[in-house]
C-alpha cells in the first residue's frame, strides 16, 4: 500500500508539472494567436514526439523528456535589414566568422518556409507592448497559478495551528529540550528533572484561560507568558471538564533556539512542558500573499547563491560532504519528495494531497520567477530586449535623432547557448545529487 501512494505521490507530481508547462506556453500561444502571429509549433517536453495532431497552422504534441515546453512563434529572431526590404522569402546567407555564421543560419532557419504574405503576422513585426504581452503572459500564468494553489491549500483546506488546548503534557524536561532535527528526543530517565507542567497536575484536554492574571488568547502569547516568567511560580487558569483550575507551576529556565536557520543560537526562557494541540484553520488572502511573499524572497536569495548551492550537491553526490535539505532539487528530486510525502503514513491521506498540491504552488513561483531573469533563453531576456528597443527609439524620437530600428536578438545566439549549456549543467548535476544523495523527509 505504501508503495502504491508512493507511486501517486510521483504521478500526481508529474501530470502537475506537465500542466503547468503547457498553461506557460498557452500562455504565449492565446495572446500570439490573439495578435495574429503565426505560431507553428505548441509542444510540452523535449526529445522524441511521443504524440501530436495538426490543427490550421499549429502542430501541438508531447514530447519525452517532461523537462520543459516550447511555443514556436514565427519572427523571434529578426532577418538582416536586407534581407527584411528583399521579403522573408529572398534572405541569403553572406555572414563570415563563426558568430556571425551562426546568427545567419538562425535566421536562414527561421524564414526557410515563411510565406511572403505572412510578413505583418511575423513577432518582430508586432507592436513593442503586443511582444511585451506575448513573452509576458506565461510569466504571469505561473504566477497566478501559484498564487490559486496556495490558495485552494492555505484558504480552502486550512493550515495546522497551535491553539491554547493542551495535546500532551512533557515528563521530563531532557525530553523536550535535548531534540534536535537530528536527534530525537530520549525517554526520560530518573535522574532527569521532573517538568514542571506534570508536577503541577496539568493534563492533556486543559485550555489555558490566563496566566498571571492575563487573558490568554492564542498559543504565541501563552507562549511568550511562559518564556518571560523565567524560575518563578506562575498563576495559571485552565479550563477543565467544563471549570476553571488553578495551577501554580514554578517553571524551570532552558536554553531555546532563536534562530531556526542556526541552532547554535540560543537563549535562556521559562519552560513548562506542555504541547499545544494542532488544529487546521483556514486562512485570509493576506495569508496567501504573505506566502508568496516570503517565497519570492527565498526564490531571489536561492537564484543568487545557485552556484555555490549547485556545487554543494555535488559534493554531497560525491560523498564528500552532507546534502542540505534546505538547497536546491531537480525535477527528479521534487518528484522523489512528492512520493515520500504522499506514502507517508503519519500523515492524514487528504493531508498528504494538499502538501503535493503546496509543493506544485512553489514550483510554479519558481518557474515565473526564473522567467522573469533578464537573459535569454528565459521570458525576461525577449522582454528586456523589446523594452531596450522601444526606450532607444523613443530616445532617438525625443532627440530629433533618425530611428535606429529594431534590435537583433539574433546577436544574443552565443549568449542564449551558453545559459542553455549552464541550465542543462545545473540539471544534470541535481539529478546526479538527487539520485546518490537525494533529499529526504525522515
């Protein structure tokens, strides 16, 4: 049973991933078919075609490797001015050295089987903002359907809460203080100092009413209460079968961790020994864009440390030194931990789905954002060109200066090569760490 909700968990994953795929490029697709720009190609995948159907202009199928898409819109890449005043139909190759060579043959490429009447339909043709939409729109498709799957997890399922009712009462203190992510807590011994919260009597099912005659409305100011009451007697209210009880624990001082990015930053706080009970709780919009949020900002900061990240798994891969569970996964990593989470058997089935569902809403932050870098091969290297472009000629206008016409991005080819080298780098060597030395959620 568990290794058939492990399979789910991975194909769940997978029809998601190739979902969302293919809504980034309709998201090119819709808008290029709105403008009437000749788009020739609609595929989710590389590699071998494993299936596709020829409808008007456009051939949509699926390819093999599920690591992508592409959406084939005519006129990415602009012909020499030459050639554009001879018509598509006429470009001829005169272009020396290797670079210029290889720029030529994109554009040979591009125009070999473009109808002369078909001009005005070609992507270079369009209004700057139209190119802006076009390149813009997958972008935003990955970004709102982050935003709703966040949504449908965090407002329409809820998310697990402390409340102030008590779930389990600590014997000892050991027990609660010495675990750490690595190492569990120990059972209590008899020479470990009894927690305060059993020797004062409090019981699983107990809700704090107040402490120190302070009301007490939530799990964090109960919390803090506690924390700042240091060695001293406390007078807590907790409600009981229905009554209120009085209680006066003499809470103990342990050391806690500050900082959940570094645990050897500590500090010295009242402890009593008591776990809240966890219940789910819907939450706001609020909620959601604080997510997206907070997302956002680990997004920039994991794009800005990749290399190092990157390099580090590969050192793990090697054995050479610990995966971190915190740096960056492939496609086959994110798939092993979806399977992981859905075969998990601690954890509610239903509870299970919405984790995937919440892992399928970051990795489409992920992919909007990625997008969204200046360079190409990604959406954000075509959208800083147009607007490059379309601020140089208003500059020219607003100076009295002639039009120093479009820009050609075919002069980006190396560059454009040597990002696709670095990605399928970075993809073979996660693949590689997820393989031998793969995140794991135990």
């Amino acid at each position: 049973m568990t290794a058939l909700f492990y399979l789910l968990g991975v194909l769940v994953f997978v029809v998601g991933l190739l979902g969302s795929v293919a809504l980034h490029e309709a998201g090119h697709l819709i808008p290029g078919k709105l403008f009437n720009v000749r788009v020739t190609q609609f595929f989710v995948g590389f590699g071998r075609t494993l299936w596709s159907r020829q409808r008007g202009e456009t051939e949509y199928g699926l390819k093999a490797i599920p690591l992508g898409g592409y959406c084939k819109l005519v006129g990415m890449v602009p012909p020499n001015a030459a050639d554009a005043e001879a018509g598509p139909d006429q470009v001829r190759s005169r272009a020396t050295g290797m670079f210029a060579q290889l720029v030529s043959d994109a554009k040979d490429a591009e125009y070999e089987h473009v109808d002369p009447h078909d001009h005005d339909r070609l992507f270079y043709n369009k209004p700057w903002w139209q190119r802006v939409v076009i390149m813009g729109s997958g972008v935003a498709i990955n970004l709102v359907l982050s935003f709703l799957l966040f949504a449908v997890v965090f407002m329409g399922y809820g998310v697990y809460q402390p409340t102030t009712t008590i779930s389990s009462v600590s014997q000892c203190v050991v027990a609660t203080t010495a675990a750490t992510a690595d190492q569990p807590p120990r059972a209590c011994t008899s020479s470990d100092p009894e927690s305060p919260a059993k020797a004062a009597g409090f019981r699983p099912g107990d809700r704090f009413v107040s402490i120190n005659g302070t009301a007490i409305g939530g799990w964090e100011q109960m919390q803090a209460a506690i924390r700042d009451n240091g060695d001293r007697t406390a007078t807590i209210v907790v409600e009981r079968d229905g009554r209120e009880v009085t209680l006066r624990p003499t809470t103990t001082v342990t050391t806690q961790a500050t900082d959940p990015e570094d645990p050897t930053t500590v500090t010295e706080v009242g402890f009593l020994g008591v776990v809240p009970l966890q219940e789910r709780e819907r939450q706001g919009v609020g909620y959601v864009a604080g997510r997206m949020v907070d997302g956002t900002v680990q997004t920039a900061q994991t794009i800005g440390t990749l290399p190092a990240r990157v390099y580090d798994a590969g050192q793990a891969a090697l054995g050479l030194e610990e995966r971190d569970p915190n740096g960056p996964m492939s496609v086959v990593g994110a798939g092993r931990v979806a399977g992981e989470l859905a075969s998990e058997d601690r954890i509610p089935v239903l509870d299970r789905f919405f984790l995937i569902v919440g892992l399928l809403a970051g990795l489409n932050l992920f992919l909007g954002l990625v997008n969204l870098l200046p360079l190409p091969p990604f959406d954000g290297g075509g959208i800083a060109t147009t607007l490059y472009e379309t601020a140089r000629r208003r500059i020219a206008r607003a100076r009295g200066k002639p039009d120093p016409g479009g820009v050609d991005s075919a002069r980006l080819l190396p560059l454009t090569y040597a990002m696709a080298a670095v990605i399928l780098l970075v993809s073979v060597v996660l693949i590689f760490a997820d393989v031998l030395a793969p995140v794991s959620l135990s």
